[in-house]
C-alpha cells in the first residue's frame, strides 16, 4: 500500500468456540479480495483469546461495496455469524495519510 488516500474497512471479533471450517475460510476470503477490482492490501491479527482486527484496504467505497455483496463473502459472511464469531463490528473509514518505518537489516 502507498501513501496516497484510500478507504479501509476494520473488521474486529471475538471468536466463538467453534472453528471448524474457520480457517480455510478466511484463507478463501483473502485469496477471493485480492483479486477484486480496488483491492489493495490486508493486514490481520489475532490473540489467543479470541480477538481479532482484520484491516483490508481499498480503492474506493464502490470496491468496498463490491467485495460485501460478493456470493462467496456473503456465505462466509452467514457462516461468521451463525457459528465462528461471538461479536463482530465493521468500521469504514477515509485513509488520509499513511506512512512506515522499516529496519535496514544490512
């Protein structure tokens, strides 16, 4: 991702109990958004307790838009709710500005 303005959907949840099929969904889902039209980049955590912040990156709100109503999404979307997730909460917000450090390991 560059500096330039951009929009990115925060994705945070606490995982229920049930994980079957979790993961190979959430491979899926990544694979699936990289190749959408305005798509820019993903970053992902989560403790061992349970919580997690998915940030994905995107071009534009039409993008994001696209990717919410994707068939495979809206399954994963379904499943989220009525087995992996106790809570979830989505936020959309305007990237004015961004900007890194990283370590030169020479």
């Amino acid at each position: 991702m560059d500096d330039s303005a951009c929009y990115a959907v925060i994705f945070s949840s606490l995982r229920s109990e049930s994980v079957d099929g979790y993961d190979e969904m959430s491979r899926r889902m990544e694979e699936l958004a990289r190749k959408q039209a305005g798509f820019l980049g993903i970053e992902s955590a989560r403790g061992a307790d349970g919580f997690g912040i998915t940030v994905s990156y995107w071009s534009d709100e039409a993008a994001i838009a696209a990717w919410k109503q994707n068939a495979e999404h809206l399954l994963a979307q379904s499943r989220g709710r009525g087995e992996w997730y106790s809570v979830y909460s989505v936020r959309v917000a305007r990237v004015e500005r961004s900007y890194g450090w990283t370590r030169d390991s020479t």
